[in-house]
C-alpha cells in the first residue's frame, strides 16, 4: 500500500499537509483553553476578592451599629 501512495502524486505531500493543519489545530486549541482557563481563574479571584470585601465591610457596619447600640 505505501508503495502504491508513494506512486500518486501529491498523496504524500497532502498527508504531510494534513498532519500539519492537525498540528496547528491541537495547538490552537490548546492556547484558547489556557486563555479560558486563566481568564476564569482571574474572573473567580477577583469574585472572591469582592466578596470577601463586602463581607468584611458588613461585619464592620454590624460592629458599628451593635456598639452605638451600646451607647
């Protein structure tokens, strides 16, 4: 079989040609999962940043409010 490819033209160079393509596809898939990734990760961080201040900012207004309570 393989001396049967290597007779017609062309079959070689579009088999090269398509491992090619399919490498440059597996790569491109892979930078976009990274960037997926990496952007869910920075989008969680900066959630729990911003609750983790809010919560901190209820709490404080809760002290605030128990101690003119106090008064």
């Amino acid at each position: 079989m393989e001396f049967f490819l290597n007779q017609v033209p062309g079959v070689i160079s579009n088999c090269a040609r398509a491992k090619s393509i399919q490498g440059t596809v597996a790569q491109g898939t892979k930078q976009v999962a990274h960037g997926v990734v990496t952007h869910t990760k920075s989008a969680a961080d900066s959630l729990q940043t911003g609750l983790e201040t809010s919560v901190k900012v209820v709490g404080e207004a809760a002290n605030a409010a128990a101690s003119q309570a106090k008064v």
